[in-house]
C-alpha cells in the first residue's frame, strides 16, 4: 500500500507541477498582451488627437 500511495503522491504533484507552470505561462502572456494594449491604445489615441485639423488651433 505504501508503494501505491508513493506513486500516487509523486503523481499528483507533477500534476500540480504543471499545472503551476501553465498558469505562470498564461499570466506572461496576459501581462504581455496588456502591455501591447496599453501602448497601442495610447499610441493611436495621441495619433487621432494629434490628426484632427482643430487640434492645434486650440492651443
């Protein structure tokens, strides 16, 4: 019995092993994906303001 519940231990935390690691996987490439978010967000609404034709008359 001890040989089986070994086995099933060590199972049960390759398991969580790697269930571990496709959880940090995912929150890179969330974090990854906000971050291309942000900046693209940023960049097209600086580029929208920046385009409009009374944009520089209200300074």
């Amino acid at each position: 019995h001890l040989a089986i519940l070994t086995h099933h231990t060590h199972h049960e935390e390759k398991l969580d092993n790697e269930s571990q690691d496709w959880k940090f996987m995912a929150m890179v490439i969330d974090r990854l994906c906000l971050i291309f978010f942000t900046l693209s967000m940023a960049l097209f609404t600086t580029l929208t303001l920046l385009s409009t034709p009374n944009f520089y008359k209200l300074q």
